[in-house]
C-alpha cells in the first residue's frame, strides 16, 4: 500500500494538533496552499475536525492524531 500526496497531506495537518490541550485548534486561512485547504476539508467530511477550514479535533480526530503521532516518535528516532 503506498501513500498518495493527499493522505500525506491529511496525515501532516494531524501532526501539527497539541494533544495537550483540546482548547488548542488550527485555522486553516483561504490564502493557505490549495492541497492543505483541501486536506482540511477532507479531515472535516471524515468527521475528525469540528469545521471545514480546521476547528478542533473530534474525538475520532483525537484517537487518530494520537496513533499518529506517536508512530512519527517511533519512526523519527
């Protein structure tokens, strides 16, 4: 199975959340590169942010962000 550009996309919006905080979201500007507008709104339809251009994490979003955050720890040392 390969990774296409836009699931990359969608994975490295996942990484930038805080899981430290859930009062911590990300807005996604409309002068944002077209792939990371449209990696958002492709988070948003798969029900893991709260809003189209980023909002918060859902609780899907949360476990997601989660996994995948700490495989980048594993795979990056």
């Amino acid at each position: 199975m390969s990774i296409s550009a836009e699931l990359t996309e969608e994975l490295n919006i996942l990484t930038r959340y805080n899981l430290a905080s859930a009062q911590e979201g990300i807005k996604v500007h409309h002068t944002a590169a077209p792939e990371l507008i449209a990696a958002v709104k492709r988070l948003h339809s798969k029900g893991l942010v709260d809003q189209e251009d980023g909002g918060y994490l859902t609780g899907l979003g949360i476990e997601a962000a989660e996994h995948i955050q700490k495989a980048m720890i594993i795979l990056t040392d």
